[in-house]
C-alpha cells in the first residue's frame, strides 16, 4: 500500500486501531523484549499521529522503570515493508549525532504482537511544541538542524520524483477544492512539466515536519518519524516544511524559514523542487493537518488552502 493510498475517502486512519490499548500478547511481547524480569506497569497514547498507533509504556525491571514508545499498524494491509524501512532507516541513523530514537526491537510480522507489526523504541525527552512564543527563534532552530541533517553523509537512495512521492503523479494533479485562484495551481502544474533540474544531493529526512519534532527549554531534542530517507535536493525538506507552516500558520512564516535557511546554510534553495515540495497538498491536507496537530493550538481548517496558495505563488514567481 502507497502513501497515496492513505490520502483518500475510506481511510483506515479513520478506524479506531490507533486510540486502542495495546493488546495482551503486545505488552508480553515489549516485556520479554526489554529483558528477564521486566513488566509493563503502565501506557500512555501518544497524540498526533495518523499512520499508526503509539504508545508510551513504562516498563518496570529490578526496581528501575523506563519509558519506552511502542508504534503499531493495522496487520493485513501489507505495511510489513515500512515498517521494515523505518527500521533500517534508524539503523542508518545511528550515531549521526542526531537525536534519533533507537530500536529496541521489532515484530514486523506481528507474529508475537496479535498481527499488528510493532516496532519497539527508546524513548527521546521533550514534547511537540507547536505554539511558540517566539516564532524567529523557533523556526532559527528549525532551520538549524535542517542544515546539520544536510550536512550528513549517510547512504540513501536518490529521491524519484512523482515515483517516490505520495502526492498523484504529475498528470494526475487536482486543482484543491477551495483554491482561491485556480490559474495559480494550475500554472504550477504545468511548471513541473518540465524535467527536474540538478541540484546538489544532500541526506534528507523525507517527512522534516513540526509535529516530527520534539522540543524542550528552546532546542529541538528529537527527530521522528524516519519512514522516508532520500537523498535529493535540500530544497524537498525545506519545502515540505514550508507547506506545513503556511497551512497551520502563515504564508510570512513560510517565507522566513526559507530566508532562515539559506542564510544560516550559505545557499539559495532551487526554486523547482521548492515548488515541487510544495504542491504535495491534497483536499484531504486540512484535516490530517488537524489530527496531527491534536488540540496543541488552534487550527483555521478552513483558511489552510488558501495560506498554501499564496505560498505556491510566491514559489512560482521565483522559478520565473
């Protein structure tokens, strides 16, 4: 199953599998896992996420307690491939100096887990912080550790444009129901007709969003979600992140990242796979946007279209 497949009506997001207690033979499974004599003496859901169900567990051993998070997803709809990417991908993460989970263990077949393939993680401090106070010092750290992550020199495949992409490949585009100005998105389209120039390749997270991010005291302590390792141009991270700050906040913010960007990296980002970034919102953005977000600030559902517009202009007026 595709990403694209999880954007559409019917979704099984929708279900009740990630509000649900993790079951019996699970919490056995995390207990044999963190040693001899361990225990599950407590669980938490953890809000925000829309592919899968997490969990923070308090795991008791001699006296000692440790939180771990437990992800799961739904057996029988053929995720045993993600998950075993993510796996591999923090693999390749470790000891990148980044503050990445660590795995504990993983059932991708979900044969101890009552079919659900589960991956069992070290828990990283701080919580998603999504409402700062401050918002230049915020996207500053944003900014920063965007440029450390492409700094780095890890293996990875070179991103495929439209092939690695959950958004509809390129001839399939949809104009978003509440587009102010049609022409723009369209005009963007056509943009991309065009081949996909060279830019450099860097290491890129492939998901590099706010709700990825844990903070605490101001800095940014964790980077989650590693399903989506590529290699491509910076400017797919940072794009992706600027269509996530224009939708939940403001085309200005959007903006200032970008300038944040290019200015603590010495580079100005390419304007096409900025774009290309960028276009990757559905009609369906809005309300995972939402679930995501899960009550830590307010949401203006009905304004996000129109917010990622503006950006898309912006970006189609700068690839000229």
């Amino acid at each position: 199953m595709n990403r694209l497949a999880f954007m559409t009506e019917g979704d099984w997001r929708d279900g009740e599998f990630r509000q649900r207690r993790p079951s019996a033979e699970t919490l056995a499974w995390v207990a044999a896992s963190m040693g001899r004599g361990s225990r599950v003496v407590g669980h938490r859901r953890l809000t925000g996420g829309v592919c899968s169900a997490v969990n923070r567990l308090t795991v008791e051993r001699r006296g000692t307690r440790t939180f771990v998070v437990l992800r799961q997803y739904p057996g029988g709809l053929g995720l045993h491939g993600a998950l075993e990417q993510e796996i591999a991908n923090l693999g390749v993460m470790a000891g990148s100096g980044l503050p990445v989970p660590g795995v504990l263990a993983g059932d991708v077949a979900g044969v101890s887990t009552g079919g659900a393939p589960s991956l069992l993680m070290t828990r990283l401090p701080g919580h998603v912080h999504l409402d700062p106070a401050e918002p230049r010092s915020w996207m500053t750290r944003i900014a920063e550790i965007a440029v450390l992550l492409h700094s780095l020199d890890l293996p990875a495949k070179v991103l495929r444009p439209w092939t690695d992409s959950w958004i509809a490949p390129r001839d399939g585009f949809q104009i978003p129901a509440g587009a102010q100005k049609p022409e723009i998105w369209q005009a963007a389209f056509d943009a991309m007709a065009a081949p996909p120039p060279q830019d450099t390749a860097v290491f890129l997270h492939g998901d590099l969003l706010p709700v990825n991010m844990l903070w605490s005291r101001g800095r940014i302590t964790g980077l989650t979600d590693w399903n989506s390792i590529r290699r491509g141009s910076r400017a797919i991270d940072v794009g992706h992140c600027r269509r996530y700050l224009a939708a939940l906040y403001s085309p200005d913010w959007s903006e200032q990242l970008q300038s944040l960007y290019e200015s603590i990296a010495g580079v100005t980002l390419d304007p096409w796979w900025d774009l290309y970034a960028l276009l990757h919102y559905a009609d369906s953005g809005p309300k995972w946007i939402r679930g995501q977000v899960a009550g830590r600030r307010p949401v203006d559902v009905s304004g996000m279209t129109s917010r990622v517009e503006v950006a898309v202009e912006t970006a189609l007026r700068r690839l000229g």
